[in-house]
C-alpha cells in the first residue's frame, strides 16, 4: 500500500464569472422544465435513491439502492428490468451486513460496510470476498460512512474509490469536537484484490467554528471518466477539487450571483437525544452532476429552509414540513458560470433525485400524483450549450 502526502499545492482562485457579469442568466428552474419521465414504483416503496446509470442487459439502465437490494430501470421507459438482493444470512450474504454498494456493467456489483468488507459479485455469485485494512486510514476509530448516492465509484477496470466521513458522534456528545482538523483520509482507493492503492491527505476548507457539524463530511462528487478523476466538494464551501489517484491535481473556487451563506450547525440536547440543525438561512452543497446531453455541470445548493410546523417532533414528518428553495447553477465545461436557477419545493414535497442520462437530465416532480409510479421532469439546458 503507497499512501500520497499532499506536500504543496498551489491554491488557484479561479474567477469563473464575476458576481457582477450580467451575461450570467437568473431566474427559475421551472422554465426549463417540459417532458416527463415516469419510472415503476410497487406501493410498499416509498422513497427511491437514484444512483447513476449502468450497462445492464446491454442497455442503459438506471439504478436504485436500498436495504441491501438493488432495481434497474429502463431510461427510455422507466420500466424496471431486474432487481438483485443481497441476502442478510447464507452465502451470499456481506459479513457485518451491507452499508453501500454500486451496480457495475455487465450485471457486477459491488458491496461493502464499514468495517471493510466487501463483496464482488457477478452472475448473483460471490465473485471474490476480502476485508480492507481500515487501520490504514488514519484513525484509531473506524470511519463512519455517511449514507449517501455514490460514496463508492468504480474509477477504472480495477480500482474503485471511497469517500470518507470522520465526524465523531460519541467524542461530540462528551463536549469534545466531532471533527478534526488535521483529518486527510477524504479519499481511499482499492484495487479488486482488497489492497489500498493510494489515501489522500489534504485538509478541508473549514475553521474550528465548524467543528461540530454533523454534515461537515457529506460531500458532493462527480466522476470524470476521460482522466479517470473526481471532482469533490464540500458541503459548506464554495471550493472545488479535482482529485486523481488521491492527490488534488487542479482546485477552483465556484463563482455564484446570488449570495451563499455556509454557516455552522447548531447542535442542541434534549432528553439525552443530541441533534444538529443547519441555520434556516444556511447554504449547503448538496449535487454536483454533468449533464451527459449537453456536457454542463449543475451545482445544486439548498439555499433557506421554512419551517411550517416548528412543534413536529417526529423526525420522519418533520423532513416534509419545510419549503426548502434550492439553486441550480449552471456552469460550462471550464466551470464559467453560466445560469442559476431557482426553485421551491413546498411543505409535504422533497427534492430527492437528480439524474443524467443518456435520455437527457431530469428531476422528481414536487408533486407525485401515483403511489405506483415515480415522476420526473427533464430539464432542458440546451440554450446554455450554445
């Protein structure tokens, strides 16, 4: 195993667009909106987590992750064209159970947890089984894994990549900071063998002020197959990185019209029940996709949030008791600010999914009017592209 030290990089505050440049289009998302897409949904299903798409049955397909079971989708359709589960108990089975997993092409996937192990399987058949060495990544704890779309990618034939989360529910609760500073390891990669080929080692964008916020390590990344990188960024900065075998090989800072406002989480106790609120006027990082018809990259911040039920308790209904409004930025290959565009989901609504395609770029409608069916809106960025 070989780890990359960051020794030096320069820092490169790119002006994409300045705030003031007019050419800049603002307005609402709304007006891009036009075809619809539906896909299949059975009524026990509530919520589906969109991946990304895949080559499967030897058409592309897009895919869902949940509970261990994985669903494909036709992209022209929106009909389901397989499932896969991976069973708690018996051979096929992940030892410590399945965190998160990816749908790889030619009907592969792959499973693992926090613990390190993990699954290759192919044809529904354990392929190779092996445990990474996570005592490698930095820490004497193991590192919690934030439950999110694509913490782990397939970066070429036989390397896949993992994002790291180091927030440390157990030392905030003992009035100690949730996250170090001087943590590195935001990004590991491994070969199909269970061997590290390389952990990154470079600081996030933050002060000490942010110390205790539970999303400080929920970051948004988008894979660029032609230099086999990704490109990172962090919930509450405006900076982006371009990372390649571990190491930062290009960093840019976002231009934005409209003002962003990170601002640390609250963290507040009751009853024993510690809990994190971001400010309702509190910006955050929460997509960064390439659309593949036009080949723009979308930035998607959750601007403000209104409360309409400030006594809700329950902590399911309380996620659709806001009006959240987000802001899609457009930006050009060269990541030149192109657009923002505005939009509102209101209360008993949720902005879930935002996927790119083959078929074009689409987004959940706020209003779902079937318990069977799931539907999307394309959004149609083309006048952008010109």
């Amino acid at each position: 195993m070989r780890k990359l030290l960051l020794l030096f990089i320069p820092l490169l505050a790119i002006s994409c667009n300045s705030p003031e440049n007019e050419d800049v289009f603002q307005g609402k998302l709304e007006e891009f909106l036009g075809q619809e897409l539906s896909f299949e949904r059975d009524t026990v299903t509530g919520f589906m987590n969109f991946y990304s798409t895949v080559e499967y049955q030897g058409k592309e397909a897009l895919y869902t992750f949940a509970n261990g079971q994985f669903q494909f989708f036709d992209t022209k359709t929106g009909r389901k064209t397989g499932s896969f589960q991976i069973p708690k108990e018996g051979p096929l089975a992940l030892k410590g159970g399945v965190f998160d997993g990816a749908a790889l092409s030619n009907e592969k996937i792959i499973a693992y947890n926090e613990f390190g192990h993990v699954n290759l399987y192919e044809q529904e058949a354990v392929q190779k089984s092996f445990q990474l060495p996570m005592d490698k990544i930095g820490l004497e704890k193991s590192i919690y894994f934030r439950n999110q779309r694509m913490d782990l990618i397939q970066i070429s034939n036989n390397s896949f990549e993992i994002l790291n989360d180091p927030f440390d529910m157990l030392s905030n609760m003992k009035d100690n900071p949730g996250f170090d500073l001087n943590f590195g390891a935001w990004v590991a990669q491994f070969d199909g063998d269970g061997n590290w080929l390389c952990i990154s080692d470079f600081r996030a964008p933050y002060d000490e002020s942010f110390q205790n916020t539970f999303s400080i390590g929920a970051l948004t990344r988008m894979k660029d197959s032609e230099s086999h990188s990704t490109w990172i960024q962090f919930p509450f900065s405006d900076s982006l990185y371009q990372v390649k075998e571990c190491l930062i090989v290009n960093r840019l800072r976002l231009e934005s019209k409209t003002n962003l406002n990170f601002k640390p989480e609250e963290r507040t106790e009751d009853g024993g029940i510690t809990t994190w609120k971001r400010p309702d006027d509190g910006s955050i990082n929460q997509h960064l996709v390439r659309d593949s018809q036009t080949g723009l990259a979308i930035r998607v911040v959750l601007l403000k949030e209104k409360d309409g039920n400030p006594d809700e308790t329950d902590q399911r209904k309380k996620i659709y008791s806001k009006e959240a409004t987000y802001l899609f930025l457009i930006y050009d290959p060269d990541w030149n600010l192109l657009a923002e565009l505005e939009m509102v989901y209101p209360i008993r609504s949720r902005f879930e999914n935002l996927i790119s395609t083959k078929e074009g770029l689409f987004i959940n409608k706020p209003e779902q009017a079937s318990e069977d069916e799931y539907e999307f809106y394309k959004i149609d960025l083309s006048r952008f592209a010109d």
